[in-house]
C-alpha cells in the first residue's frame, strides 16, 4: 500500500490482492469523510453523528456507497417516516449528512471514483437531490407544539423545584445540593435567557458587575461562551446584561451555599465529583418537575428561554434589546420565539383604540 500526492492510500489489486475491498474501501471512504469535516473545523459531535449515519444507511440498504441507489435512499427514508416516526427535523438532518457524504466521495479531487472504476467496475454517484428530500420551509418545525410558559406556570415550576430541594434538606438525605443547583439552573436560564448547553457551561468567572446597574451587584454582566455555534465556527460567545430585580439575589445564594459543594472548581453548576452537570441530567429534572405541575411536552426546557424573550418584549423592551440579549442574528428569528399572552395583546390593542379615539376627539374639537 501507498499514499499518493492527494494523500489517499492505494493498492494495486494486481500486486496485493485485498482480503475485504469493500468493507476496507468504505472504511477509508468514511475516515476520509470525517478528516474533510475536521478540516472545515466541524464539532466533533457533529462529525461523528454524520459518520454513524451513513453506518446505519449501509447496514439499511445492504450495499457500499458505489452500490447506492435512488430507490434504497427512498426505502430508507419512508422507512425512517413510518417506522421509527423521525420528525421533520430529524429527516432532514439525516438527509443533510447523506448528500455532504456523496458531495465528498464523488468529487474528483479525492479520487474514490476511479478508485471504485479499477476494484468494482462501478462509481459512487449522488443520490440525494431535490426530488428526494424534506425542504427547509420555515424557521421554526415543530408544527406549533411548543410554547412559552405563562408566568404562572413559571412561577409554579420554580416553586416545585424549591420544594423539592427543601423536602430533600428536611429529611437529611443526600442530594439536597443536587436538587438546590437543579432549581437554580431553571431559574438561571430563564433569567438570562440561555439555552441547555449555555446554562451548563457557566462558571463563576463569566459574571461581572454593569457600571450602569449597580443594583445588580457582581452579576450585572453575563459572559454567554458557549453560544450556539453558525455553521462551520466554534461556539459563538455573545454578553448579556441582567434585567430581572430579582435574580442576583439567586445567583448570590447558591454560591454562597454551594462554595464547599464546588469546591475549587470554577464551574458554577458541577455534579458532586467536580464534574461538568450532564443535559441528560438536567433534562430529566426538567421533565420531572413539569410533571407534578401538570404540564405537558408542548413546553421544554427551550421555552425557558422562549419565555424570557416573550415576557421581556410584554414588559416594553425594545425589540432590537432583546434580539441582542439572545444572540439572534436576524430580528425575524426573535420574532418567531415570541408569543405574547392574550391580555398583553388586547391591552396593546386597547392602547392603540384609545389614543386613535383621542385623535379623532380632538380633531372633531378643533374643527367645531
């Protein structure tokens, strides 16, 4: 075997016959694949779940790359839809890593083509096209089913969180710091408006005081840096200034409470061995509590933060403030996360009828 000045290797079939081309030519397809995308400076995460889907089209279909056909992408995906019942979402993402997998081994430049041309007298070609896959029509997919919360059922989340902690420290069992930061956690994605991963990754040092809010002490300032990444970057940071009276005095109790229980660790959130606090940890408190107060999937941990967006907005905070809060590119992405309750559109609406009264009331005056 040897490498060539593309830096693929190869083996002539006439001197050194391979034991297994196939399984050993797909697997080099794939660790190509996977140095393309680490090059592009991809999450790994990412990478890896692109990987192991084009595992699992394999396994589905039966056949390599060179062997793919538009039926077996067709089979595979109604198959996707009515047996394992994959969102739209879901769909597209797999849909997605398929089409970059054929772009990368049908591109001339890495020479898989005449590599499959001289073992199986057959060529990768792409298979994914605009005929066979789910379209990107809107921003937001899943089809009205989430929502904020109101800020009663906020407030009745919190409450049960509390609760909790407290029940836990009356009957001396172990987890009560366990179940104090897990309140804190829900509290503090709401009050900054951050989602899953941000909140999880805040440490102690990302927090400073806002000269032009003294009020807000040591946490006036929030240093968001582990931001959802844009396609292709690392993870995007972005700096958020406190706007709830009552979240320092929050924060301020649970690091104060919590200094033995963190330790030396800077992370302000860590599990009780001084680890970062997993997701799946967090998700699974969230569910729970959501639970006992009632509520069913059409709110997440996400409508956390869907809710500081919406009751900012209901409070009269310019738009462009909390577009800049949150991170969001475009206005238009705010705009989707926003849903005001029934009472602050009519009072809008009531406001905008009395001052159009008021209009017409003087114009009348003035005429007579």
């Amino acid at each position: 075997m040897t490498v060539d000045d593309r830096g693929l290797f190869v083996v002539d079939p006439h001197r050194l016959p391979l034991l297994r081309p196939d399984a050993q030519t797909f697997e080099e397809m794939l660790h190509g694949f996977r140095n393309q995308q680490l090059a592009r400076s991809l999450a790994l995460k990412t990478v890896e779940q692109r990987e192991r889907l084009v595992r699992i089209f394999v396994d589905h279909a039966g056949t390599y790359p060179w062997d793919w056909t538009l039926q077996s992408v067709d089979e595979f995906f109604a198959d996707r839809r009515s047996v394992h019942h994959n969102l739209h979402t879901t769909i597209r993402s797999y849909q997605n890593a398929l089409k970059l997998f054929c772009d990368y081994v049908c591109d001339p430049g890495y020479g898989w083509v005449e590599r499959c041309l001289e073992l199986f007298g057959t060529h990768p070609v792409r298979v994914i096209n605009d005929w066979n896959t789910a379209r990107h029509v809107q921003d937001v997919e899943h089809g009205g089913g989430r929502r904020a919360f109101t800020r009663g059922e906020l407030q009745s989340l919190f409450d049960v969180a509390d609760d909790d902690a407290d029940r836990i420290a009356r009957l001396g069992r172990k987890g009560w710091m366990s179940a104090f930061r897990d309140a804190t956690v829900l509290k503090t994605a709401y009050m900054f408006g951050l989602r899953i991963n941000e909140v999880r990754h805040l440490q102690t040092v990302d927090f400073t005081r806002n000269p032009y809010a003294p009020e807000f002490g040591k946490y006036g300032h929030l240093n968001v840096r582990f931001g959802k990444a844009m396609k292709g970057s690392g993870y995007k940071q972005r700096n958020v200034l406190a706007v709830l009276p009552w979240g320092s005095e929050i924060l301020s109790e649970w690091v104060e409470r919590s200094a033995r229980f963190r330790g030396e660790s800077l992370d302000l959130f860590p599990t009780e061995r001084s680890t970062l606090v997993s997701e799946a940890t967090l998700q699974s408190k969230f569910r729970r509590v959501r639970a006992e107060i009632g509520l069913g999937e059409e709110v997440t941990f996400h409508s956390l933060r869907r809710s500081y967006i919406t009751h900012l907005i209901e409070d009269g905070f310019d738009a462009l403030f909390v577009q800049q809060q949150v991170g969001h590119e475009y206005a238009s992405t705010t705009a989707i996360y926003t849903g005001v309750s029934s009472d602050y559109r009519t009072s809008t609406l009531r406001a905008v009828l009395d001052g159009m009264m008021g209009d017409a009331l003087q114009t009348t005056t003035g005429s007579s």
